[in-house]
C-alpha cells in the first residue's frame, strides 16, 4: 500500500485567498470528456474520509481539488501536508490557503511516523505549504519528519515534495543530508509565465536547486512536475524539458491546468490525451528516466508505482 502523507491543522473560518478577492471573474471552460472522473462513493473511499475525519486532518487532496481523490481515497492513498495549511505564497493557479501560517508543531514528525507505520507504507511522499516566514523555509521540519520515519519503519522510502526555498541559505542541504529516496520541487509553468502565475518564484532558481541536489547526492532521485493549458505554447513546454534535463533530473510529471474557481488563472486550452502522449514520448527521448503526461497526472499520482518504475529505469540504463 502507498499513501502520500503530510500533516495540517484544521481550517479557520478566515478567507482562503484574501488576496484574489478583488480579483475580476474569469470564466470557467467546460470540461471536455476526457477531463471528467466517476464521482466517489466506494466502501473504501468512505473509509477514508473516516479515518481522515476522525483524525481531524486537512488533505491537499480537497484543498486543492484533485480530480483524482476518487480514485485514490479508494485504494486509501490519502494526501496530507506538513507545516500547516497556510502558505505564504499567493500563486494564481494553487487553492491552498494563504495567509501568514501558525507555529510549527514539534510533535508532527513523530505523528507522520507513526501514521506511516500503522498505514504500512512501502513509500510515503511528504510536502508542505510554502513557509517563507521561517528562517530555514521548514527545511529542518522537512528533514526531521525524514528521519523520523526511517527510524520507525526503515523499508519505507520517503520522497519529498519541497518548496524552493528561495534566500534560505543552507536550506536544501539541510533536506538532502537526511537522504529522501526522491526530491521533487515543481516548476509548475513556463518562465514566461512565471509574473502572472508563480509570482513569488524564481524558474532558474528552481533549476539550479534541482541540479543541486544531484550535484550534493547523485543517488537521490530528481523529480519535477509542471501543468499545461494556461498558455503556454508547444515550444516552451520542450524548452523547459530540456532546462530541467540540463539540470539532470530524472522524472517529470506533466498534467492539465484546472481552474479552482473564478478568481483564479483562467484555463487557457484543454491539452488532448494525444497531445499529453505526444510529450510524454518527446520527454523519453530527451532522456528522463521516467515522464507521466496525462490529464489527470498530478505531481504524487501513482507515486509507489512510478518509484519502482525509476529504480527499475535507472538499473537499465546502468546495464545493471
């Protein structure tokens, strides 16, 4: 079984985008029918809003609109984050929570540990809200809650999916020292639209943290995911393979943009099925390890499967 952990606290009443309130309306485009899930409802999918209730946890699965929670509530790979469920940042595509986030909680590493080895995790993915409002951006929290889980259930690999850590000095080797299997952090878009969709990043900063990390440990799997349909062209999309294949990195994800409501980025097109085909065989031909383009592919989607997958790559590639 697989799950992909984090760990919050319980949403306010406050508003969840303050900053977007102003914001004109933007129209929200019909689906087309490749885009569109079963609704869920399986015996398992309502076991785990139990046990998500009853534990009183927040999941990104619903703070973010997955369209996939269906299908993984049903095989109990629930989504959850660590550091809260405020971010400080205000991206123009993301519906978690912004604001200014609550303390750190101490005890949260121990409680992911735990969670991992009573849901018998074989891998367990961990991310986070963006804390710019702490000095190490939540490196320490992120490597704390690394190593708490190697000590209770050492088989379980453990990827990360980070924040950039943009002006934390000394941050991303505090999370690469405690030895991830897999360290994703997302480009999300294309520069050219990093003004008007990720703001508060930086693109080169993203792919020189992402070379970093195979330059501190090659053994650690790379990892990035990006979304299409909010205007990009074709072009930029192959520019940015090739960005982050100078950058060494093995695995990319690429799905399509979702609207989650009408003060965020409109959706611009819907890729079709064979346009996500058209890249996941380009990305393969440009070297990555492993490419998932579909619809419906979000960054921890399939994550234990596409793990085995990457190690299953790499041995081929090294004739091992």
């Amino acid at each position: 079984m697989v799950t992909i952990l984090d760990t919050v606290t319980n949403p306010s009443n406050r508003p969840r985008h303050p900053e977007k309130a102003k914001r004109p309306d933007s129209p929200i485009l019909r689906k087309p029918a490749w885009i569109r899930v079963k609704a869920p409802g399986s015996p398992v999918y309502r076991e785990t809003v139990d046990v998500v209730r009853k534990n009183g946890l927040v999941t990104v699965c619903e703070e973010a609109g997955c369209p996939n929670i269906g299908e993984c509530w049903s095989k109990r790979h629930a989504t959850f984050m660590i550091m809260g469920d405020t971010c400080t940042r205000a991206c123009a595509f993301c519906n978690v929570r912004t604001g200014l986030p609550g303390p750190l909680d101490a005890g949260e590493p121990d409680r992911v540990a735990d969670a991992v080895a009573r849901l018998g995790l074989d891998h367990v993915v961990i991310t986070s809200v963006d804390r710019d409002d702490l000095e190490d951006g939540g490196a320490r929290h992120f490597a704390e809650t690394i190593r708490a889980i190697r000590r209770r259930t050492p088989a379980t690999t453990i990827e990360v999916l980070t924040p950039d850590f943009l002006r934390k000095e000394g941050a991303l080797e505090i999370v690469v020292e405690a030895r991830p299997d897999v360290f994703n952090h997302n480009l999300e878009t294309v520069p050219s639209l990093y003004l008007t969709v990720r703001p508060g990043a930086r693109y080169f900063h993203s792919i020189r943290l992402l070379q970093r990390v195979k330059e501190l440990d090659p053994a650690i799997f790379t990892k990035s995911g990006i979304m299409v349909g909010l205007g990009e062209t074709r072009n930029e999309v192959l520019q940015l393979m090739d960005d982050l294949r100078s950058a060494d990195v093995d695995f990319l994800t690429i799905g399509q943009y979702l609207q989650p409501t009408r003060k965020h980025h409109p959706v611009a097109a819907f890729i079709t099925p064979e346009e996500f085909r058209a890249y996941e065989t380009i990305g393969k031909a440009k070297g990555f390890l492993l490419v998932a383009a579909s619809p419906l592919t979000r960054s921890s989607y399939h994550a234990g499967d596409d793990f085995a997958a990457l190690r299953a790559a790499r041995r081929e590639r090294l004739g091992r």
